[in-house]
C-alpha cells in the first residue's frame, strides 16, 4: 500500500497557490519512511474497520498529543469533500422516483411562474435561479424533515431563503394549497386581490402561508438564532414542550457577508443549541458574481463555522465522484479539488463536460486517466453534493441527530441549475427572469414534463404550468409524506392559548407618583413593570429583554427574584452574592440578557413577539435599551419584526438629546421617534409622566391582547409600542382626577388650564404642547409667562406626535375620497378647537418631530428642539444651547405674540436680555442627578 500525498487540510482564506494548510508544511520530515509507516497504518485501519473508528482513534491521539504538551494545531477546515465518509451514510428511505417526478413538477412551475410574470403588460421582477440550484435541499426537508404544526413535537421552525420563495409557492400547489391563478397572481398583490403571492416571505402580507420573513439578507440567521434559544426559554420556564422542535435556517453563502449572518454564532454554540440548523445553498455566487473567485467559500464559512464551536458537516460532492474518489490513492483528485477556486468551478458550470475534463482533469496525469473511461456527457454528469438528494439526506440526519452542538451543512450547488446554458452558473443569472423558447424547451426536456412544444410555442409568455392531478401516485406519496410529518410547510397560525390581563391593581404603582421622592420615566416604568410581572395570570408571559444596562435602568431590582436566563444555570460563585440585588443566573430566568448586542436583542424581542404564533403561546418582550441604539441601529431588524408581526413594548430609556448629559454625541438621541414613524407596525409614544406610561401600556396590552385576540382576524393587534423613557429625576404627580384618558392614549390631553388673571381680563394668550421630560419646563414656562409677561398660556402634554400625525393624514384621506361627506376632523385639530393666541411645540428631540402635526393646527406655530449633534455638558447648558429650555419656550412666544401685535414690540429682545438667553452658562432648566 502506498501511503497517499497531498491529501492535506485546507486553508481558508489563503492564497489559491497556498491553499494547503501548514499542519506539516513549516516541520522537517527527519524520517519519510516511518511517516509513510504511520501513514501506511492509517490507511489499514480505515480500510478494515471503517471511518468511524478511524474518527475515535485519531481523536484520541489527538487528545493524548495535548495532554503530553505535543503541539498540534487545531483543524479548522478539512479537505474539499464530503465530511460524511461513504461508509456512513444513512440510506435513504424515500421513494426517488416520486420524489424526482414532483421535484421536477416544482422546478417547472416555479420558473414558469416567474417568467409569466415578466409579460410586457406586467414586468413585475422575480428569481428563477436561487431555487432551480436549491430544489434538493428543499425538497429532501420537506419530504423527510420538516414537521408541520400537527405533529407532536409541534413542529418545526424553518426560515426559507428569501429568493427561493417560487419554489416553495410550486410546492404549495402541487399540494393544492394555491391554485393556477394565484401563481399568477405572483407579486401582483393589490391588482390580484385575493389570488396574490407575495414576492418574499412576507408574513404581514400572507399571513396564514409565511412564517418568517428572511429576504433582508443577515436578519434571518440571526433571527433563526434567536428562535431556537426562545424555543428552549419556553421549555425551560415551562411553558411549553419544545423539546422536539427544530429549526432550520436556509442560506446563501454570499449572505454569510452580512456581518449580521455571523455575527452571532457564539450565542448558538455558548447555549448548546442542537435544536439549530443551517443550511448554507454554496453555489459559490453573489448577486452579481462569485463570492470568493480567488477563493473558497465553502472552507472559509468551515473554518469560521467550526471555529465559533458549530458542527460542521460539508455536501460537496455527488455519488458520482464516489468511485473516482476512492480510486484517488495517491491523493491526486483531491489535491486538485483543494487547490481549484472557486472562480474556476463557477466557469467549468456555465461550460461544457469537455471543458471539465481539460481544465480540471486534465491539471495531472493521475486524474486524466481516471475519466478516460468516461465521456464528456458523463463527466457533465458529475453532480456537485447539493443537487444528491442521498447526501442532502444523509447531512439532514446527521444534524437532526447531533447532540451538544448547532449545525452548519455546507452544501455545494450550482445556481440556476438545470435552466440551460444561458443561467447555470452565470454572473447575471440572479437577474435573469425571462426564459427564451429554445430555454423552455431545454429546460423542459431535462425535466422531462409532459408538455408538448405546440403548447409551448402558443405564447412565450404563457406556458402552462403542469400538475399531475392529486390521484396521481406521485402527488398521493406527496401528501402521505406531509401527513406523516404533521402538515404543510410553511404554515402560521394565529389562534393562541386565551389569556387573563394583569389585574388593576397593578397599574397602581404607576397612578401615586412619586410622593417627596423624585424619579425619572425610567425608573416610573421599571416599578410598574415589576408589579406586572407579579401578577398572578399573566405576570409570567412578560419577557424583558437588556442588552447590557440593567443596572443603569434600575432594573437589578430584577436579578434575585425574575433571574436571568441561562439554559446552564449560574456555576460560578457571584462577585455581588452579599447585595440584595445580586446577579442571578437561572434556567427558568425570566430576563434575557443578550449582553452588549442589539441585534442579538432585537431577535430575541422577535422572537418572543411572536411566540402566540409559532407556539400558539403569548409572550409580552419589553426590549429596554439606550433610546440612541435602538431605531438608528437596528431599524431593519425592527422591519422584520413588523413583516412577522411581533407584539410588544420597545422601550427607549435615555432618551432625549439633553438629557444623557455626560455622555455626549453618540448616545444624545434627538431623533428616534422620526425613525420609529417610518414602521407603518410602530406606534410611538413619548410619556412625560409614570401615570402616562400606566395607561399607555395597559391600552397596549389590551390592544395586543385583550378580548377576541385569539381569533387572529384583526391585524391592528399586531403593534409594537415604543415607549421613550428619561433618566432625569423629577417629581412624579399622582394621576389627576380629571384625566382625559381618551386624549392620552391618542396623543395629546390639557394638563393645566391658563393660570385666572388677577387684573385686566383681556391679555394675551397662547398653548404650549410638550412632550415627554420637556413637560415640566412648559409648566414653568407657564407660571413665567404669567407672571413676568402677563401672558396666559395653557400646558397640553402631547403623549405621541406620530400618532396625532398618523391620525391627521388619515383624516386628509377621508376626506380626499369622500368628496360628498363631511369631512373628519384630525384629532389634534379638535382638541384645540378653543385654543386662542399662538401654539409652542417643544420636546427634547429635533424639531421634526413636533413639526409633524404642524399642517392640522390652524393657530400661528412654532416648534422648539435640539437639532444637531449632541455633547457632554449639563443638561441646563445643553438645553439653554439648543434653545428648547424654559426661558426659550417663554421668548419664543413672546415672538409669535409680538407679531401679532399682542405683546409690545421688544418683548422679544427684553426676554432675551433678562434671561441671557445666548449664554449657555445662565441655563437653570433642569437638574443634575439621574444614572447615566
């Protein structure tokens, strides 16, 4: 036997020429001949007892080397071949025939679908060539893997890659869940009305058929992630079994450049996710080229993948290579497969069998040799791994099977795959939609679909799409197998388990106010939400998500009595175990802590937002965080968490852009209820008091949850309220008498009336509106105004600017397409119906904000806020710079009353030299204090 060369461990990342890794290549061999023995031996062991028990031995030398102090270097990628040895593969259980006639049937109609979409009169877009390559690994998931709602695990979880979506509405109706005019009715969704597919999965806009939405590409491995952690939060804390669920993340190996895709592998492997599988479709290409020419992907994501503690299970090659593979003895083949980039391989698919045999065969004379025997059309015929159905099975069982570890399959594909030569593989076959007829007919003949070329040449843009009918034997093995894994997939139901909301008592906390203690909004929410979560019934369902300022919340109150989840429990002696509030670590923790990780937060918020549909089983997150990070930084995140429909509570704690007074630019947030107002899904709510903040949430949950949620019929449930919340104290008001409840939860209520006149009745007035920590400075501006300039100004707190101005435009629509009816009022507009004299807006947030309800007041108007960057200074100087303090609001009116010739006509200028309105330093609105 002759001990076999080349067959060295690839690394990733390296220069092609040195694409062989340095295990041996920087250490002298002192003695071949022995090497060739120990070699020699190797090879022995493989050959009589398999590769199994070649696994064993060599991982016990391996762990026998490192505890003798022998240096080995770790392995992180092997060669460029299957991971799963011949002799190790489970057999395949299916019927392959049925299975390739279906399979055929889906890659047909899908395309079909598409390219029907592309006639002159519609043109509306679509991708043939993500599935036409990804067909296989789906098809081996949905006819032995994923299990549907109805199976007693309760079935699986799977994110589908966004650009394969045809295939997956090809299924669906093969299986009778849409018919030939819904699939024409691809993204055609308000023309077709009823018979209208999605683009992408878009659960929003097909609620009953998508699950997850996965087409901003990195949001969904994260969000995959995220969704197997919460599957075992719900196991955990007992509320539901999900001890048998899996879920599967299908990938494209150019959207693993999204830094989201890896951003956060630690988490699945630091947890023991094993219920987590990827699946990576590797056919080597971006959208608009390949994704490493120079390199190889598939051994760069095994590196990496392997490296943050995944298993890592390659599918590189089909049982065509099998033979010749095991023919390589002196390594030859492999040394080649090692060595080719993946630019090459992308080119050898988008040529000819005889191009393979010359460019790639042809490097030595070994591998010349060993496709003698064969001719171009079988060397065509050499499948890569991914388009095998019985190593896309054999990788599937491995995962599903795999304990302590989240699973990475690397499967290699070509894109495009069976489209013909104008798509497979090509650099612009992502854009691609239209097939030409010599296309269609190709593709049809390899297909083998019974559909005549008469049929075809009727009309290009029409070719018929082709079932079988549900008698045939194909589709009846079809449905048994989706029947026996618990029914269709995707699937997403809306009926959940019925809930009892939290009794009135616990918005107590929230309706006394802070007595003679001072506190800001922040730590007002934090003792309401603790009081929630005691309640007897829903308490549990209350899922607080910080990423990692628990402390600076005033939520290590949470610590010794919620706990934080961890799966593995807390095994270390705690540094704090002396203090009352102690960090404490637990499995059935109620607190997720991602740590300092927004978008690991964000996935966990979605996640458990929508568990009253992937589980049936309502959970309420409450995502805490710096107001600055969460908006600007994770917005998409939070589009995504809209498209799946999540409920809950986004809470922007630290908000304002003076009021984080030491912190400076990057976390002063001037703007981020601008930014939740562009998420149709987000309603935005700026409190200034804890009596606020009790109702807005109690409405929420009502809203999210209340009587008649389970029937899933009204979308308006599917809200997130973002709440901004100040770390500056204040004195908390116990809640009035009087409380215009209704004009809190819409957005704006009268706070105090203009203070009586005490000499001449007939003197100017005006109506200030504030929001959120710049209430108390409308109210000393008010008692200024009255008595320095004998103006009677009226305090409104404005609880949401965005939903007075969602509430406006929508009456401006009314009115526009109800010509002959009389037309709706906006809200704001008839609140302040009996308001005379100027209206001052004022926040701590840039003056867009305010400035949204500007075209529904009729009164002169001004806003005031913080534009531009923010700094570190005090928050008196901050506000006095930006000029959105007392004494500004004070000045600005007495401009806008000026003008109108209701104060003198200096009063402007006499303002701004009595209270040195241009010196920063002689700012006196509000105070110091307050964690940051």
């Amino acid at each position: 036997m002759h001990a076999p060369k080349g067959r060295l461990d690839v690394a990733a990342g390296e220069e092609t020429s040195h694409i062989l890794s340095g295990l041996t290549a920087q250490l002298p061999d002192r003695d071949p001949e022995e090497t060739a023995e120990w070699i020699e031996s190797l090879d022995a062991l493989i050959a009589e007892q398999g590769t199994e028990r070649a696994q064993y031995i060599m991982r016990s030398l391996l762990q026998r080397a490192g505890a003798r102090s022998v240096g080995v270097p770790m392995v992180t990628t092997t060669d460029y071949v299957n991971t799963i040895p011949v002799d190790q593969e489970a057999q395949f259980p299916g019927n392959e025939e049925f299975e390739r006639r279906y399979r055929a049937y889906m890659r047909w109609n899908a395309a079909v679908m598409v390219h029907r979409a592309q006639r002159s009169d519609i043109g509306v877009g679509g991708h043939i060539s993500t599935y036409a390559g990804a067909a296989t690994l789906y098809e081996v998931g949905f006819n032995h893997f994923f299990r549907g709602k109805d199976h007693p695990s309760g079935g699986d979880q799977v994110f589908f890659q966004g650009h394969a979506s045809p295939g997956m509405y090809a299924r669906a109706f093969m299986e009778g869940r849409l018919t030939e005019e819904d699939l024409d009715g691809f993204r055609q969704e308000k023309s077709k009305a009823g018979h209208a597919l999605s683009s992408y999965p878009h659960p929003r806009l097909m609620p009953d058929f998508w699950e997850f939405p996965t087409v901003s590409m990195g949001i969904g491995p994260m969000n995959a992630i995220y969704q197997a952690q919460s599957n075992r939060y719900l196991q955990n804390r007992g509320i539901k079994d999900t001890s048998d669920q899996q879920v599967w993340a299908f990938l494209g190996d150019g959207e693993m450049d999204e830094p989201e895709s890896r951003g956060l592998l630690q988490l699945a492997a630091n947890e023991n996710l094993d219920n987590l599988n990827f699946v990576i479709n590797c056919n080597l290409q971006r959208l608009d080229g390949p994704v490493r020419g120079n390199g190889k992907i598939m051994q760069e994501l095994e590196a990496f993948f392997r490296g943050a503690g995944w298993n890592v299970i390659k599918v590189v090659w089909g049982r065509e290579w099998d033979s010749l593979l095991e023919a390589d003895t002196d390594g030859a083949l492999v040394k080649i497969m090692n060595e080719t980039p993946d630019g090459d391989y992308q080119t050898y698919k988008a040529e000819s069998g005889g191009f393979v045999r010359e460019h790639f065969f042809g490097k030595s004379p070994q591998t010349k040799d060993m496709v003698a025997d064969l001719d171009d059309e079988q060397i065509w015929g050499l499948k890569r791994g991914g388009h095998d159905y019985r190593k896309v099975y054999a990788a599937y069982k491995a995962a599903t099977e795999f304990k302590g570890k989240p699973t990475v399959i690397l499967a290699k594909t070509v894109k495009g795959y069976g489209l013909g030569p104008h798509f497979e593989g090509r650099n612009a076959t992502h854009q691609m939609k239209k097939l030409t007829m010599e296309d269609l007919k190709a593709f049809r003949d390899h297909l083998r679909i019974p559909i005549s070329d008469d049929q075809l040449d009727a009309d290009l843009y029409r070719p018929p799409y082709y079932h079988p009918g549900m008698d045939a034997p194909e589709i009846k093995y079809l449905m048994e197998r989706r029947a026996e894994l618990g029914g269709f997939v995707p699937e997403r139901r809306r009926k959940h388990t019925e809930v009892v909301l939290p009794e009135a008592k616990s918005y107590e906390v929230a309706k006394r106010g802070s007595g003679k203690q001072q506190a800001a909004t922040t730590m007002a929410f934090v003792r309401l939400l603790k009081d929630l979560m005691r309640d007897k019934n829903f308490g549990a369902r209350f899922v607080p998500v910080v990423p990692d300022e628990s402390r600076t919340f005033g939520m290590d109150a949470f610590f010794p009595t919620a706990k934080i989840y961890n799966p593995k429990g807390q095994n270390y002696l705690s540094v704090d175990r002396d203090l009352v509030l102690a960090y404490k670590e637990s499995p059935a923790g109620q607190l997720i802590h991602p740590g300092i990780n927004e978008a690991g937060a964000v996935a966990a918020f979605t996640a458990a937002g929508t568990a009253y549909a992937t589980h049936g089983e309502p959970l309420v997150p409450i995502y805490v965080f710096y107001s600055m990070f969460g908006f600007q930084r994770t917005g998409d995140s939070f589009w995504a968490a809209a498209d799946q429909m999540t409920r809950g509570f986004i809470i922007g704690a630290t908000a304002g852009r003076t009021t984080l007074t030491g912190e400076g630019l990057q976390h002063a947030d001037g703007h981020s209820p601008i930014l939740a107002s562009t998420n149709p899904a987000v309603k935005t709510y700026d409190p200034a008091y804890g009596y606020e903040i009790g109702h807005i949430i109690r409405h929420g949950l009502e809203e999210m949850y209340g009587p008649d949620s389970t029937d899933g019929t009204g979308e308006d449930r599917n809200v997130m309220y973002y709440l901004t919340v100040y770390n500056e104290p204040i004195t908390q008001p116990a809640e009035p008498d009087n409380l215009d409840i209704n004009g809190l939860l819409k957005g704006i209520y009268k706070l105090a009336d203009a203070p009586e006149t005490t000499g001449n009745g007939n003197r100017p007035t005006a109506t200030i509106l504030a929001s959120g920590v710049s209430v108390p400075w409308a109210l000393e501006a008010q008692r200024i105004l009255n008595e320095d300039w004998n103006v009677a100004a009226e305090v409104w707190s404005v609880t949401s600017w965005n939903e007075l101005r969602r509430d406006g435009l929508a009456a401006e629509e009314h009115a526009f397409l109800n010509p002959g009816q009389p037309a709706r009022t906006p809200f704001i507009t008839e609140q302040l119906k009996d308001t005379n004299g100027p209206v001052i807006a004022v926040s701590d947030y840039m003056k867009a904000v305010p400035d949204q309800i500007r075209q529904f007041i009729p009164n002169d108007f001004a806003s005031l806020g913080a534009d531009g960057f923010g700094f570190s200074d005090t928050r008196q100087a901050a506000r006095r710079y930006f000029k959105n303090d007392t004494h500004s609001i004070v000045a600005k009116t007495l401009q806008l009353l000026a003008a109108k010739g209701e104060v003198e006509a200096g009063a402007l200028e006499k303002a701004i030299e009595k209270y040195r309105l241009l010196d920063v330093n002689a700012g006196t609105t509000g105070g110091a204090g307050g964690d940051a």
